[in-house]
C-alpha cells in the first residue's frame, strides 16, 4: 500500500490544516459525480479517504507513524485487521463518502446522497453496534503468539423467531411507506448542483418491512443478548496498546443489518522478574562475589526457556550483559530484540571465621592499590 502522507502529497510532519486542505482538493477533483465512470478516480477517491481518515486522528497517526499499515490495521487478512479498532481492510465507498461529508462539514444531507443527477444511490449500509474487549496476556503468551478463548455478551438472533422479529406463524410484510425498498427520496442541492437525495424511511428504518406482530421474545428487534465464545489468534510480539479489529464478530444485527467489529485491546501481565522495554526483555541477576572475581558459568531464566550464560572474571557489579535473540521478535516483522541481564554483585552479610581470615589476607594484599574517585554527574 502507498504511503499516506504521499497519497495526500504531504511531508511526515504536515500540521492538521494542512492534512485537511490537502484532502479536500484532492476529494473535489477525484468525486465519483465529476467522474462518471472513471474507475481509477474512485480509487484515488477513496484513497485520499483513508488516508484522511488515520491522519487527521491524533491517535491513529501516531500509530501509523510508529507501525506503518499495521498500526491502524490497514491491508489486515483473514478478516482481521491489526493494531486498529475500525481498521480500514473493509474500506468501501460509503466510508469514502461518509469521510467527504465530515471533510466539508456535513450539511449535504449525508453521505449516502446522490450527487449531481447521475443516477447513482450511494445507499446507508446499516451496521450494528461494535464492542471492544481488553485481553491480558503473560509475556511468554507475547513471546510465542497464542490463540486464546474469551466469553463475550453480544446481541444475536433471537432463537423464536429467527431473527425475523415476527411472532412465530406470521411473517414480516412490506413497508407500504417506501413500498419494501426501505429507501425514500426527495430532491436537494450539493456541492455540485440540484441532487436527489436518498435517505433511510423512516418507518422502516431501512429495511423495507413491518412487523404487524412482534415476537414476544425480542420484542420485533430480531436479536437478544446472548454469551458466545470466540478463538481469537494473538501474533507474537504485540505490546500493550496495540489492538485488533476482528470484522463481524460484534453485535449481530437484525435482517437487513451488516454485522458490527469486536476490537480486541491489548494489555500486557507484570511478570515476576521480567521486564519489556521494546523488543528487548531485562532481568537482573544477583551473584556472588567470588563468581564476580574468578567468572562463572550460571542458569538464567528466559521466555524460551533456561540459557547458559558466561560471567566473565572481574565482573563490575551493575555490568549488563547480552543474550541475543531471546527478546521478542518485532510485530509484523522478522528482527527478534535481546535478553539484558544487569549482574549484582551480593556482598556478604554473615561469614565463616575461616571465610574471614581469608577476606583479610585478600584485602591486606589489596592496600597497595589506591582508592578512586569518580565524580557523579548530576
């Protein structure tokens, strides 16, 4: 996918009045009614629209700037779109057109008119509510990638009738206001001209029926709130804040009515000694003096696992050594961070008289060396 800042025609640190006066020239010259049927202005069209979209977010473009595509789940497969509640791997014209009215300012009688008499509906796609979740994961969940299964509450089709919202035995029957198409039209002007403006009925709600007897059950809505289960897919290296969009698997909606997302926030589990900076994972590790002095060869703990790691002889306490590759490896990518062990070295509160005798051997040896200073920088 091109850049978004290239697809508007703008540097990385554009100021918002510049993203904005950038889209809405490019907006009014790739509008599908001053381009009929010209296939590559509607891509261009709704290219500026997302782009717009994400850049004009405070948020989603900081996302952007620091995961590319990935950030705003842009360009997402498999139905899921990765790092961005909303993500854009369903954009379609109505999004396009939604995005166009709030750019201008709406007060054109929404995005679904029908601009400049070409003959064209840009009809309201009506879409149940969406949810978002928080999913807590362990570090070594992070580390490998997981499926995990959560129980939501969402609104599903009612089990009595179907979903139709009808009393079992009787059947929905057309709107006799909009005469079943669930869309009723009346003439307005746009940017463009005189237009004739398409818009939901209103006794229907866009869906072309009425329901002379309700189901006892859901009262005509078609749906109930139910608890399902869902296998969610967690790909390694995800950090707390990023978030995914799993597309349909909100609130069902009623006939007529497309399906809502399930966001899926991400938040990371404090671990016993394990912290996460970035791709890198750190640890301390206490030795004691003697293994500072003479080296060592110790077990430290990782996310895959006991690791060998060599102490050098003459080991300063506060020294931080590297193990590589046993960090988390980048989200969306291939580079996999290190394990940062910072080394301690105890010093010992209760000795032998054995063990002190020969303390004092050593550190009668030692007065020869003088002692330093270092000047603390503040």
């Amino acid at each position: 996918m091109r850049d978004l800042y290239e697809v508007l025609g703008l540097e990385k640190g554009a100021g918002s009045d510049e993203i904005k006066k950038a889209y809405r020239k490019i907006a009014m010259k790739y509008h599908p009614d001053r381009n009929p049927g010209d296939n590559e202005a509607e891509i261009k069209f709704k290219e500026a629209a997302e782009a717009y979209a994400v850049l004009k977010d405070d948020q989603k473009r900081a996302q952007y700037d620091q995961f590319g595509h990935a950030g705003v789940g842009m360009g997402d497969q498999g139905g899921a779109g990765f790092g961005g509640f909303g993500g854009f791997g369903g954009f379609d014209m109505s999004d396009a057109m939604r995005i166009f009215m709030d750019g201008f300012g709406g007060g054109f009688g929404g995005f679904e008119d029908l601009f400049g008499g070409g003959g064209r509906r840009r009809q309201t796609v009506r879409k149940a509510r969406d949810m978002r979740i928080t999913l807590k994961l362990d570090l070594s969940d992070i580390y490998t990638g997981v499926e995990k299964k959560v129980k939501i509450k969402r609104s599903e089709p009612c089990d009595t009738c179907n979903g139709t919202g009808a009393k079992p035995g009787t059947h929905p029957t057309s709107c006799r206001h909009c005469g079943g198409s669930g869309q009723v039209q009346q003439m307005g002007r746009s940017l463009f001209g005189q237009s004739v403006v398409v818009r939901e009925c209103p006794v229907c709600q866009g869906s072309g029926e009425m329901i002379e007897s309700p189901c006892r059950s859901c009262g005509g809505e078609g749906i109930q709130r139910k608890t399902v289960e869902l296998k969610i897919s967690v790909p390694p290296g995800v950090a707390t804040g990023n978030y995914m969009t799993l597309r349909g698997q909100g609130n069902r909606g009623g006939k007529g009515v497309m399906n809502g997302d399930l966001a899926v926030f991400f938040e990371e589990k404090e671990h016993e000694y394990f912290t996460r900076h970035g791709d890198d994972i750190l640890v301390e590790s206490v030795v004691d003096f003697s293994q500072a002095a003479l080296g060592d060869e110790i077990d430290i703990p990782t996310l895959d696992g006991k690791a060998s790691l060599k102490i050098p002889a003459g080991l300063q306490s506060g020294t931080i050594l590297r193990m590589r590759k046993k960090g988390f490896v980048e989200l969306n990518g291939h580079h996999r961070g290190d394990q940062l062990v910072r080394i301690q070295v105890e010093t010992p509160k209760k000795m032998t008289a054995h063990q002190k005798a020969l303390l004092k051997e050593f550190a009668h040896k030692e007065k020869s060396t003088p002692n330093r200073f270092r000047k603390i920088e503040i």
